[in-house]
C-alpha cells in the first residue's frame, strides 16, 4: 500500500446529500462528496460540490478548504462575506456560524478534523 494519496475521483462514487431542510434560507442546493482519505482521530479529506443555493452552517468540525471552480459566498454571523472563488483558501474554526451562498455551482478539496 503506498504512502501517499491523489485526488483522482475518477473511480470514486460520489456521495449525495443537501443541507437540513430547516437551515435552507434559498434555493434547493445539492452536494456531492468524494471521500478520498478517512484517516484515524477524525481526519478526513476528498471533494466537495455544491449547486446554487444558501443555508445555515455551524461548524463543530475544523477544515482547511480550497476552492476549484465556482462562486461561494461565506458570511460570519455579523461579519463581512467573503467571495470565494477559484485559488481561494479558507479554514474555519470550530464554533463558525453563518450562511454558506452558492452563486456558481463551487467545488473545493477539504482537509477536516473532527
């Protein structure tokens, strides 16, 4: 077994999801997930995309994420957004609260720990 990962999602099936019906403010967003790596002490690391659309997050999780393609909008409780696109870099903490605004259908690689 090699010591090291890619992210080829070529033979990855990806998982479907949306976000809770209760935190949907716009839109019906759609996800897909490759999960590439689900590592020992809640690391986890793949592909995410999302569809237009905005919600509610809280995050109890931290994640380092980047952004492949698209347009997202992520908004602090009482701060600023931050448009989001391609070559873009984000980590949230554990304990962020916001909204999560898809404009263009964004995809991104995430590194998080539970």
């Amino acid at each position: 077994m090699a010591s090291f990962l890619t992210f080829d999602i070529e033979n990855i099936e990806p998982e479907s999801g949306a976000p809770p019906s209760d935190r949907i403010i716009a839109g019906e967003p759609t996800f897909r997930t490759w999960n590439i790596e689900e590592a020992e002490g809640g690391l986890y690391a793949g592909i995410w995309e999302a569809t237009p659309g905005k919600w509610r997050i809280a995050y109890e999780e931290w994640e380092y994420f980047s952004v492949l393609s698209g347009h997202s909008i992520v908004t602090e409780d009482g701060g600023e957004p931050m448009h989001l696109r391609a070559g873009d870099r984000m980590i949230l903490r554990p304990g962020f609260k916001g909204t999560w605004e898809v404009v263009e259908t964004t995809l991104k690689n995430y590194v998080i720990r539970i």
